[in-house]
C-alpha cells in the first residue's frame, strides 16, 4: 500500500516520491531515473519538446506508453529526416495507431524540425534552452502540489522565443512541462528521494 501527502507518495518500498507518478511502475520508472535530470542532448531535447506537444490535452502517462512507437514513427526524432517530410509520410503518420493522431500536431512536428534545422545554423539546440536558464537547473524547493506552478515568466519567455523561431504547440504550459523533465528546473518536491540528485548540476564547458 502507499501513502498520499500533499506532496509525495510513499510507496510500499518506503521511497517519497512526487505525487504526480502515482504508483504506476512505468511512472515510476520514469519518475526515478528520467524526469528532472538535466538533458544537454540537442536531440533528445528536441524529442522531449515534441512530446509534451503531443501531451496536450491528454495525460503524460498516455505519451509515455506511446514513446517506442513514436520513436520508430518518427525516424527516432532526427530533424533532417523530419524537415522533409512530405505529404505521403505525413498521410501514413496519420494511419498509425500507435501515436497521437492529431493532423495539427503531425504536421507541426514538420514544421518545428525546419525550425530546429534553422537555429542550429546558428548554435545547437541545447545551448540556445539553456542559455535562458545560466549555469544549471533552477532549484526550487516547493513542499505541495499547490505550490507548482503550471507556468513562470521565463517560460513565457522561452515559449515567445520559440514561436517567433517558427515552432509550434510550444505554449508557456508546455514549455514548463518540458522545462521540469528535462531539468532545467528541479520540481521535485523537497521531500522527494530525488530532489537533491541534481542540485549541483553544472553545464558541460
């Protein structure tokens, strides 16, 4: 059995985890070794953006199940691959059951490769996010869920820039979501068993 606080879940193994990962283990899973560990991988960056585009509305749980298909969907996520996509591709996306099947979010992860494609003519994507946010995750110390916020003003920030850049389903909620998982901020709650793996995370030089 597990026990439910305001901020964490405490599981039968007598680990505090966030409340949002429940007591699904592929939740769990995720919520131990993936979320909020700083990702300085341009691609994997880029994925974890479009992912959480294909989360809107839906629950992140229902994306995660989907990951391995959407990988293989999406050419594994390369953007020179996915820049050129054409009509054909994009009608068989649409036919894939194992996906989200929304026509404005297939055609939009076109769209935002091109703009990936774009800004890295420039500097490469992990430079450009992290960059907002300086030397290493922000670290909050929130203690209830209420604490949360479902977005700030630098991920308003984040998500103007990114829009004015060309890409899409890349709102200031969507861009937190992404934010938290890839570490770029540390949301787990304080009492959370992995709210200090990452404190003094420090970018690569």
């Amino acid at each position: 059995m597990s026990k439910t606080t305001e901020s964490v879940i405490k599981h039968a193994d007598g680990i505090h985890r966030c409340f949002w990962c429940g007591t699904d283990p592929v939740y769990v899973a995720y919520h131990d070794d993936e979320w909020g560990v700083p990702e300085y991988d341009s691609r994997a960056l880029f994925e974890k953006l479009l992912l959480d585009g294909f989360q809107a509305g839906l629950s992140w749980i229902t994306i995660l199940r989907k990951r391995d298909a959407f990988r293989e969907a999406f050419d594994g996520f390369e953007p020179e691959i996915m820049a050129r996509y054409n009509a054909r591709k994009l009608a068989s996306l649409m036919k894939n059951e194992g996906i989200v099947r929304n026509k404005l979010k297939v055609e939009a992860s076109v769209t935002n490769a091109q703009a990936y494609l774009a800004l890295s003519e420039h500097q490469d994507f992990s430079t450009y996010l992290w960059n907002f946010i300086g030397d290493g995750p922000l670290q909050h110390r929130f203690r209830s869920r209420k604490d949360v916020p479902a977005a700030t003003p630098l991920a308003e920030t984040i998500s103007k820039d990114l829009k004015k850049r060309g890409f899409r389903f890349c709102g200031p909620t969507i861009v937190y979501a992404f934010m938290q998982a890839c570490g770029l901020v540390n949301d787990h709650m304080v009492t959370c068993h992995r709210h200090g793996a990452h404190i003094d995370s420090k970018r690569p030089t």
